[in-house]
C-alpha cells in the first residue's frame, strides 16, 4: 500500500521538530498548508485565514471555519478537521491541554503582530502554560526538494505559458496599451484551463521596461519599443515563470547589444549550476558577465528564486553572503538576468531550471530572438 504524500510530508516535518525540541508546530502558511494536507484554499487578506494546521508528533489537525469545512475534510483526509466560530484560540486552548502540548511553534512569517498577540492573550487567559517558539522556513525547506510529481506539474504549468507567451508576442503592435496586452495574456491562460495565475502579468513597454516589476496601465506600445512580457501559469497547485523581452517592430542595435548580452549571461549561469554550490556563486556567474562590460550597476535584483506553490519561494539566488545557501539537487528556480537603463527602457530572460548533482536541466523550451 502506497503511503499519501501527505503522510510522508508530516513524517520529515516532525523529525524537524524533534530536532528543534518543538511539541507543536501551528502552520499558517497557505503554501505550507496545502503542501502539508492539500487543503487548496486561499487566503486573500492578510487579515483572515481559511484555515490552521496544528501538527505534533500524535496529532494532525486543520482548523477553520464553516465556509471551508466541506472543502478541508474532501482535500485534507489526513487530518482531524476542526471547525471553530470564536476564532482559532476556541479550539487551541483545550486541545493545548488535552495533548500535554507546552513548547508551541509557530510560522512567525505568516502571523501578524496583533493575531499572535491574540493568542497568547486568549490561551493565558484560558489558563494555558505555553511557550511560544517563532520559527522560521521548516515547511518551505522541506518544499525546496521537488518530487517528480511535482516537477511534472510545473512541466505543464509552463507549457502552456509558452504557447501564450509565443501567440502574444505574435499579436503585439502599435496602438496597444500594456494593459489590453496583460488581458490577453491572462485571458489566454485561463481559457488555456490554468487552475489561475502563478501572478499578475507584467507587460512593460519603453522607458517602462526599465521597472523590473512594471504594473501594465494605458501606455500605448510605439515602433521600436522594447517589451518585456512576464507571465505563468498555475497547475495543480504549482506556478510556471517565464520572461521575454520582445521589440514592436524590428530592433535597433542598442537593444541588440543589450538583448546578446543579458542572453549570454544567463547562458554562463545555466550552463555553469550544480548541486553544492552556493547561491552567491550562482548568482555571479550571470552578473559578472554583465558587470564586464559596463553594466553592473543596471542589474539590480537576484538572478533568481524558487518555483512551485508559490512563485517565488526558496531557494533565492541572490547576490548577498549573509542569505547564501548551498543549492540543493532537486530544486527548481528561475534564471533571469536583466538590464535596466531608465532612459531607455530594459532586458530580461527568464528561464526555469531544475537543479541536478552536476547540471541545471532547462526546463524552458522557448526560444529567443534572432537577429
């Protein structure tokens, strides 16, 4: 008898937790949450949730409310769905007692101040002696190491971004606004049976191009522009990720230049990953190839981050010793250079990779310009 991924997902989490000396972890986290159960739910504000797990080394709970309880108890069969109406401190308070939990994580990440604040207050005041412990990327360790089913998934996820990304680009010409292209990317995706958007497209045209995370508005697209195109799809659960820079008309040769140059930094960096090495590395075998020739300076932010349930997760490829981390064999994360010049506009490229012993295995199969 095959054991659920979910089971098996618990058992690496409460070995996690022994070794933390932890009795309890309470997991907010939306990502973490389905990962852990695959409860699907979302949470939309930051102010409300539509559930809590509470794992120990015996028990496997999934607080929420009425509106969610049919959908937890179909999704989260592994759990002990519970469901309150006086807020989470209803339920956590006797359970606290009755499974002797004393030492209580909790994802410090995913708590604002005034909802721990609440806690602590109802549980003392309900006369639980607990030890609040913040803690800090348990799940989303475990998440970095995909499976193959994972990995499959995201496979679909941007496949189908491709094909959208190459019938926009097709489509695209003067007269436009960024805002009716992002439309009908999204339109696309979605008649493409995406389950939803890993994220809000970013359709960046001109000097706009130049703002790496660009909102798409009434700009109209000119002859000539650079247009930097970033979408994905979700798939079961997990994101694709996948930029391209594209001109309205033919190019000139500035764009050329930028466009060779950020292709062959990200070329260097694919080419060169492996298992072991540690994120910082990575990170410089694309920047240094930049840097050389004048514009280091026009590559502001990390040459990538982790893919899956969430689009950008661990692990993060970024340029800093102080958040440098090894990569590990298994992950899947983007590769994406890019040069941005405020009177000109900018370049990006963006591919997804999965990380393996000795190589990166490019999981992006579209193309590039030619000129």
């Amino acid at each position: 008898m095959m054991t659920s991924p979910w089971l098996m997902r618990l058992t690496q989490l409460r070995e996690l937790l022994g070794e933390k000396e932890v009795d309890a972890l309470i997991v907010a986290g939306p990502e973490n949450r389905r990962f852990l159960s695959g409860f699907s739910a979302k949470d939309e504000l930051l102010t409300e949730s539509s559930g809590y797990l509470l794992i120990s080394q015996g028990a496997a709970l999934l607080f929420t409310d009425f509106r969610y309880q049919q959908w937890a108890a179909q999704e989260a069969q592994d759990f002990d769905v519970r469901v309150y109406q006086g807020g989470l401190a209803t339920l956590l308070t006797p359970l606290l007692k009755d499974l002797g939990l004393r030492r209580l994580g909790f994802e410090s990440a995913y708590f604002t101040y005034r909802q721990y604040e609440r806690l602590v207050k109802d549980t003392a005041a309900a006369g639980a002696e607990v030890d609040w412990l913040p803690q800090e990327g348990l799940v989303e360790g475990l998440r970095e190491v995909k499976t193959t089913e994972e990995v499959a998934a995201m496979r679909r996820a941007l496949q189908l971004t491709e094909a959208v990304c190459q019938e926009v680009a097709a489509s695209l010409r003067p007269g436009l606004t960024e805002g009716q292209v992002a439309w009908d990317i999204e339109r696309r995706l979605r008649e493409g049976e995406a389950e939803g958007l890993a994220f809000s497209p970013i359709v960046a045209s001109g000097k706009n191009s130049a703002r790496p995370h660009h909102q798409p508005g009434d700009t109209v697209l000119q002859p000539g522009d650079p247009v930097i195109l970033d979408l994905g799809a979700r798939v079961a659960g997990y994101c694709a990720d996948l930029t391209r820079t594209f001109t309205v008309g033919p190019p000139d040769d500035r764009f050329r230049e930028i466009y060779g140059l950020v292709k062959e930094a990200q070329s260097r960096a694919e080419k060169g990953l492996k298992a072991g090495m540690m994120s910082d590395a990575a990170d410089a075998l694309a920047r240094e190839v930049i840097a050389a020739r004048g514009y280091g300076e026009a590559f502001g932010h990390s040459l990538g981050h982790g893919v899956g349930l969430a689009v950008h997760e661990a692990p993060s490829l970024s340029p800093y010793k102080d958040r440098a981390s090894p990569l590990k064999a298994g992950s899947v994360f983007t590769v994406e250079p890019g040069i941005y010049l405020p009177d000109w506009g900018g370049v990006r490229l963006e591919n997804m990779a999965l990380l393996h012993q000795d190589r990166a295995e490019v999981l992006t199969s579209l193309g590039y310009l030619e000129f």
